[in-house]
C-alpha cells in the first residue's frame, strides 16, 4: 500500500499498479461481454422452443379431446350456447393479445428507461471524477503552498 504524504505527488506513487488494477478489471468485463451473445441466441432459442412447445400441448390436447368425444357425443356447431361460447373464446382472446402487447410495450419501454438512466448514471460519474480530480488538484495546491511556506519559515530560524 502507498502511503499518502501531503505535499508530495502521489500520483506517480504507483501508478502500475493503478493501470494493472484498470486493465485487469477491464480485460474481465471483456470476457463476460465475449458471452453476450451466445447467451443471447440461447434465451432466443428457449424462446422458440417455449413458443413450440405451447402450441404442441394446444394441437395435442385439443387432439385428444376429439378422439376421446369421437362420435360417442356431439357438440351442437350451431346455437345460442355454441355461438355465446365462440364469442366468449374470442373476446378472452383479444383481451389476453391486447395484455400481452400492453405488457410487451412496458417491458420495452422499462429496458429503454433503464438504458438511459445507465447513460445518465456514465454521464454522473465522469462528472464526479472530474469533480474529485479538480477538488485533489486543489488541495494539493494548498498542501504544497502550506509545506513551502513551512520550509521558508523553518529556514529562517
């Protein structure tokens, strides 16, 4: 560990050990950002296989159910418990495509917003840094003033 010693530039204290510690955390967020898209093509392929999957269990219950009926019982095509029924199937539906795009579009939007607020979050610390590189240069300047003024003191007793 470097000592701090007011006064005295510290910034060649160490400075490879600073740039080793920068690269070597730079180097790691390079790798796991090597994996992003390999995880990205696997979420996508999950996502199909999901998709696949739910429509196979549809075709494939509603299979079954025809054969287990078969012509041992009939279901009226026509009616007014048939078509109430259709138009119930149909309205739960449109309500449930209209959740899902509502539910798309704030999803989609949430990411955006997280997005920027990450751009504004980049944005907040390179100000803070420029803040605390400006406040250390000040208080350098005045350790090195306070410290000249000593020795100038000193030197004349």
């Amino acid at each position: 560990m470097v000592e701090y010693k007011p006064g005295v530039d510290n910034t060649n204290a160490g400075p490879n050990v600073y740039d080793s510690v920068k690269e070597n955390l730079l180097r790691t967020v390079d790798e796991m950002a090597k994996a992003q898209p390999q995880y990205y093509q696997s979420i996508s392929n999950l996502q199909l296989d999901y998709i696949q999957t739910a429509k196979n269990i549809i075709q494939t219950t509603v299979s079954a159910q025809k054969q287990l009926l078969g012509n041992n019982w009939t279901i009226p095509s026509s009616g007014p418990y048939t078509e109430q029924l259709l138009h119930q199937s149909n309205q739960i539906t449109n309500s449930t495509i209209r959740a899902v795009d509502v539910n798309n579009e704030f999803l989609i939007n949430s990411l955006d917003t997280l997005r920027e607020n990450l751009k504004v979050c980049n944005r907040t610390i390179d100000t803070f840094a420029e803040f605390n590189n400006n406040a250390m240069r000040a208080w350098n300047s005045i350790f090195s003033t306070a410290q000249q003024q000593q020795r100038q003191f000193l030197s004349k007793i």
